[in-house]
C-alpha cells in the first residue's frame, strides 16, 4: 500500500463506544500503513455520499435493542442505496451485546453487509465466530463459520476488544492490500 491511498473510516456513535472503537481502528491501521491514511467520519456530521471519494471503506455500526439499527443509521439507512461502491473494497465492524440480546447479536453488521452487497463492493474482514455465547445473528456467513466483519462486545467481553481490534486490523490490512 503506498501512501497515496486513503481509507474512509464511517461510524454511527450513540453511546461512543463504535466512535472509541473506530478511533482504535484508526490508531491501529496507521501505524500498520506508516503514515496516517486513514480519515475518519462520523455519520451523524458527514452525509455517506462522501464514501464514494475511497477505494478502501470501512464501516461502524452498532445493533440496539432487539436487532435495530443504531440512530445515525436509520436516519441515513435510505442513503445507502444511492451510492455508487462498486468494486470498492469495504470491512465492517460492529457492536452488540451477545448475552442480553443473543437472538439479534450483531443483526446491523449482517444488515448492512447486505446493503452493500447490493451495491457490488467487495468484502474483507471476515471474522471468526469462536468464543462468542448468542443464539442468534443476521451478521453470520452462510456457513455460520464467520461474521461478515468484525464483532465487538463492550458489555460483557471488554477485555478482549483491544486484542480483536488489533487482529482484526492486521488481518484487514494484508486483505487490502493483496
């Protein structure tokens, strides 16, 4: 990756835990790049049609409650249709709490992959399903082997998000940059 490139970092942040966990994957994937490609956006301030301006995305969401989209979501959700992504490379990361809602864990990833495989991106980022305790989930390939992105738990497995981040991170970058 040479440091022409630029990755588009976009986040909905109720609580601020998908922003603390967005600026970590920021933190993270410059000092991987050498040098500080990655800009960050919170959806709440910046309109999504500005995704378009990146070959390389990356997408934060959180799921509330019984599978429902975190708030700066659903207000641009209709957006996501009108983007022109194809062929850009995206990941996607998100938060959920797999034992107080585990028949909806991760549902706005999974919800959102589905979007934007509409709209031909190509994905990375996948991320194993182990040591997570849920029911169910939107955000799982169809062999149920992985999540289509990274899958954080700030309400009970806090201790290993820096650990999943860090991962999560050096896997995306060789994966963008094959």
């Amino acid at each position: 990756m040479t440091n022409t490139i630029k990755i588009g970092l976009f986040y909905g942040s109720t609580t601020c835990y998908t922003e603390m966990a967005a600026e970590k994957i920021e933190s993270k994937l410059n000092q991987l790049m050498g040098y500080q490609g990655i800009e960050l956006f919170n959806i709440k301030d910046t309109p999504l049609i500005h995704a378009e301006n990146f070959d390389k995305l990356i997408f934060g969401i959180s799921t509330w409650d019984f599978g429902e989209l975190q708030e700066d979501w659903q207000s641009t959700w209709q957006d996501i249709a009108r983007l022109t992504l194809v062929n850009k490379t995206v990941a996607i990361f998100g938060l959920g709490d797999q034992l107080g809602y585990a028949d909806w864990f991760q549902d706005a990833v999974g919800m959102l992959h589905d979007e934007l495989l509409l709209l031909g991106c190509d994905f990375v980022g996948y991320w194993p399903n182990e040591d997570y305790d849920f029911k169910h989930s939107k955000a799982l390939t169809e062999d149920k082997e992985f999540f289509v992105g990274l899958s954080l738990d700030d309400e009970n497995q806090y201790d290993l998000t820096d650990q999943r981040i860090e991962q999560w991170c050096e896997q995306i970058f060789a994966e963008m940059t094959d």
